[in-house]
C-alpha cells in the first residue's frame, strides 16, 4: 500500500516561513520524481515544484519562483517544500505527490502523478 503524508502546514503571516514535509512509504521512492500541487478555495489544483529521483532537475511555479525550495532525502523517503516570503495568495491545502513513470524526469501536471498525500493547509494572514 502506497502512503504518502504530508506535514508543516499551519497559520502564518505574511513574510513567514514554512517547511512542508512529505514522508513515502509502501514502494521505493528514491527512483521516481515527486512534486508538490496546491489547491485554493473555488479554484483548480495547481503546479508549484517538483524534482526529479537524482534531485538534479527542479521545476517550479512562476508564482513560487526565488522564494520556495523542493529538495528530497532519498535515504529517508521524504520530500520537502521550504517556502519564505510567504504571501496571502499563497494559502491553499498543499499536496505531494509520486510520478512512477521512470521515463519522466519531474512532470509540472497533476495527471502524470500516481500517488497523492491528503494534503496540508497552509494559511497566511496579512
């Protein structure tokens, strides 16, 4: 059984930092990319990062650009989202998720991904 569990989300304030976490288990994760989705109240989920089983390919959000981070620890099976300068616009319930298709580097589209967490709620007051 594929578990994916997200944690770190919380209330902060503008210009805050957060560390999202994102803890595998069930497969072998370290060979196949992750990413991390957002979903806003009323609107679609969308891309924010993802990074590839070597973590020598990151891709991000033009919205999230210069101020989020993906890394991964392969060893540990977790993925991670550190965000600074955090905006309103940034609140969203935050989602991990597994592509495990090894023909693919990292995918920017939620329909490429298998495996999805439940998701964390980041909020962020003004």
């Amino acid at each position: 059984q594929v578990q994916l569990v997200e944690s770190g989300g919380g209330l902060v304030q503008a210009g805050g930092s957060l560390r999202l976490s994102c803890a595998a288990s069930g497969r072998a994760f370290s060979v196949y990319a992750m990413g991390w989705f957002r979903q806003a109240p009323g609107k679609e989920r969308e891309f924010v990062a993802a990074i590839s089983w070597s973590r020598s390919d990151t891709y991000y959000a033009d919205s999230v650009k210069g101020r989020f981070v993906i890394s991964r620890d392969n060893a540990e099976n977790t993925v991670y989202l550190q965000m600074d300068s955090l905006k309103p616009e940034d609140t969203a319930v935050y989602y991990c998720a597994v592509d495990t298709s090894l023909g693919r580097v990292a995918s920017t589209r939620a329909y490429d991904y298998d495996y999805w967490g439940q998701g964390t709620q980041v909020t962020v007051s003004s």
